[in-house]
C-alpha cells in the first residue's frame, strides 16, 4: 500500500473544497458543445481554460493539440523517481448540447449546488471527472511532501467526445511518442450507484452498418406484379430474422470466434451487485428481458457480444393502404463487441453473411460506420488491482467490479498505445448523463479527489 496519509489528503481536500468547486462551477459556464458549430468558439475557450488550470495546478507542461475538428488539451508532470511508471489520464471537455426548454429546471450553463448536488452540463460528463484529478495530484504533493508525482503524470482532454472523437484516433497516433504510457486511466466513467462504489474493467466495441436492398426502378403494382419479381422488403425481412437464433445467439457464421468468456470468478463478482431485475426494467423502459440464452442481463449488457437491429423501413408507411411493391428497403445494424473481437474482421463476416441471403434480381449497398474496438483489464492486473485500492481507502468500503456496455474511444488509446486501460469514475446513474438537469454528488466528487490522490502512489508500488 503506498504510504500515502489517508486523514492527511481528506483533510487537505476539504480545505480547498470551495475553491475547487468555485473553479469547476467557472469552466461548467463555458457551453463547449462540439456539436453545435455556433459554439466552435466555446469549444476553443474550453480548452483555452483547462490549459491554464492545469499550469496553475502546478503542471510544467500544458499544451493545446490542434485536430481538424476541436482542439484537446494535453498536459504533462514528469516524476523525479527515475523509474517511476508513466500513467496517462484521458477525459473530455466537450459536452452534450442543452437548454431550458429541454427541461431543465435552471440555466444548463449557469450551475447551481442544491442539496449537496452541483447542477449543469459537464458537471459529470465530464468535466468534473477530469477535474477531480486537479485536486487530486496536489493533495496527494501535499499528503506525502513529495514536489512531484510519485508516477511520470499525463493528461489527454479530448475536445470531441460527444461528437463521436471523429479525430481522435488519428491524433493518438501522430502523437503516439508523446502519449507513450504503461497504463491509461480513463475518467469519463462511473459506479454501480451512490452506495456501492466499483471499478469498471472494461468497455464493449461497436460495429455499425446500413443496409440498402433495391429491386425495381420504381414502387410497382402489387397486383400487377406482385409474386412475380422479388421484393426488396421482403428480402430484407428474411434478413433480419435470420440475423438470430432460436437461443438469441447472433447466426453470422464465425461472429463468436475468439471471444473472450467469462471467467467462474468474474460472475460471481457480477452477482454481488444489487441487482434488481424490476428497476432496471423499469430504466429500460421495457416489459421483459431477452438476449443470449444461459446469461444474466448483466452479462448480456456487459460480456457478451450482440447485434441490434436499430431502424428499418421500406415501401409506403402513410395512412390507409397503397398495394406496391417497394422499390427499395433499408436496415441500420449495430454489432456491440467483446474483447477478443476484431471489428474489422465481424464487418468482413457480416458482409459476407448478408450477400450470402439476397436474392437474385435485388441490388444491394452494405456500408459501414468507423468501428470503436473493445477493450477489457484482466481482474488480477496489478494497475487494476491498485486502482481497486485507492478507491477502497477513499470510499472506506469494499470495491465491486463491473463492466460498461456502451463503447467509446479509450480503445484507441490501448490499441494505438499498447497499454492496459482502467476506468476511474464516481458518476452514478442518477446523474443524468445527455439529459436535462445533469448533476453531479458532490461528495462523490470528493471521493474521486481522493482516490486520485492515493492512485499515483498505489500505482507506483504495483508496476515498479
């Protein structure tokens, strides 16, 4: 265990709560939406402030990386310890759009604390997980009289997150050399709920097509033609409800191939959560469960690899009938993926499987979106195992383990880097991420200050 004075950095935390959150509340005001060109300039501010801040914090090196899109903030302390571990923090500053009229019940940019809750946009996703660490490394210089870090710290704060890191990538890769890193923290993730503080191991990947199937020139009589010349929808019917078995297992031939089960001890980790089937139904806004037989909903969201079936249409849709056969049909799918999967390699299988089932007379288009890879940290890693630790002495309690089931950039990062990702995150679902009146626990927040501050040594110990 590093020797990091617990009631040491919980004190110097508390003292510098006010400031700390006076400084957040100030880059919250900043309405950075990467979506929205009328708010380029925003977006440039932001990175414009966090830069500062950062300098301020104490950090020899900040600097603004230009993309084709928004710009992303990079920021860098080297340890004196020669043979300390390089860590890398990733986040994003960019955020969701908002307004009043969405239902906020005050200015989305113009935060406000209420019963222990700071209310705006960004104040969990994200900038409040990338600020934490800002508290964090000088609590942890104050907690142990160190003037550096106990690892060689570096910061990447993204500018486009929000718009689906169309640069990201290609950034990571131009600046490989600078972003060299034995591990990547990730901080744009969160906990089980308010009282069950966990760590997340990993992220599922995404594969996304469209599928296009045409048959005549134009929409043509049912009556005069129909039964006689192949119809698109019908086509893509057939398509769909072959995209599945009877078990609910994906049917591309080779889909599962490499798939990284589930270990006996990762499941029973999953089953300590307090899960409760009716209130995430009730979340899911749905009536039943479904997926892959012999697994738990939690492992379906979180394990297994899926294939969905996101829109389709084809043909007339107005009121009334109109008798024609349709000229053309279209599907969206997407491919949620598990780590010994290759995205390139499921669109190659889906390819092939689906212009194995078209008929002949039916032209076809299958274009596929730009693929995120999964990305999954082994339970016994030893960086996994000390992040573990520092949330443990910051929370007071035993840390559970969990899975995200969505996909985002952090797999670049391992994959152009070569290093294992860990997610450190105090967001609960109650913050209401994208949605109206997003918020943050502010004593949540302060645990991740703290954590943050028992993480460099915790790490340092473990990849020595």
């Amino acid at each position: 265990m590093s020797d990091t004075p617990d009631s040491a950095v919980r004190t110097y935390t508390e003292q510098h709560r006010a400031a700390f959150l006076d400084d957040l509340a100030e880059w919250l005001r900043i309405p950075s939406v990467s979506a929205q060109p009328e708010h380029d300039g925003d977006v440039r501010r932001s990175a414009e402030w966090l830069s500062g801040k950062l300098a301020e914090t104490g950090f020899p090196v900040t600097e603004i990386w230009e993309t084709p899109g928004a710009p992303a903030v990079f920021a860098e302390w080297p340890s004196q310890d020669p043979d300390a571990p390089v860590v890398l923090v990733y986040g994003h500053h960019d955020v969701q759009p908002a307004a009043r009229e969405d239902g906020w019940h005050t200015d989305p940019f113009e935060p406000v604390i209420r019963d222990g809750r700071m209310y705006g946009r960004g104040a969990a996703d994200d900038k409040g997980q990338v600020f934490f660490h800002t508290l964090g490394v000088r609590a942890h210089l104050a907690a142990t009289g160190r003037t550096t870090p106990a690892v060689h710290l570096k910061l990447l704060v993204e500018g486009e997150e929000e718009s689906g890191s169309p640069h990201f990538r290609a950034l990571a890769e131009e600046r490989a050399a600078r972003l060299a890193a034995d591990v990547v923290i990730v901080s744009d993730t969160g906990m089980w709920d308010e009282n069950t503080p966990t760590v997340c191991t990993g992220m599922r990947g995404l594969a996304e097509c469209e599928i296009e199937l045409s048959g005549p020139a134009q929409d043509i009589h049912s009556g005069s033609f129909g039964g006689a010349v192949p119809n698109p929808a019908t086509a893509l019917a057939r398509l769909v409800a072959a995209l599945h078995d009877s078990e609910g297992r994906v049917a591309v031939p080779g889909f599962y191939d490499g798939v990284a089960e589930l270990t006996a001890t990762e499941r029973a980790l999953f089953a300590e959560l307090p899960f409760d089937e009716d209130t995430w139904l009730r979340t899911a806004a749905s009536l039943a469960t479904a997926g892959e037989a012999g697994y738990s909903t939690l492992e379906r969201v979180w394990a297994r690899p899926t294939a969905e079936v996101n829109g389709i249409g084809g043909g007339y849709q107005g009121a009334g009938s109109k008798t024609v056969i349709p000229s053309s049909a279209l599907v969206k799918l997407s491919f949620r993926l598990v780590a010994g999967q290759d995205p390139d390699r499921v669109q190659d299988l889906v390819r092939v499987w689906a212009e194995a089932r078209i008929p002949a007379g039916i032209r076809h288009r299958i274009t596929f979106a730009p693929a995120t890879r999964p990305c999954l940290t082994p339970l016994d890693h030893p960086a996994l195992q000390a992040v573990a630790r520092a949330m443990g002495r910051a929370f007071g309690t035993k840390i559970l383990f969990t899975r995200e089931g969505g996909s985002g950039p952090a797999a670049d990062l391992q994959d152009v880097l070569g290093a294992p990702v860990l997610f450190l995150g105090i967001s609960v679902p109650s913050d209401g991420w994208h949605g109206p009146d997003e918020k943050v626990e502010l004593d949540l927040l302060l645990k991740g200050v703290e954590t943050a501050a028992h993480l460099w040594g915790e790490l340092a110990d473990a990849l020595r």
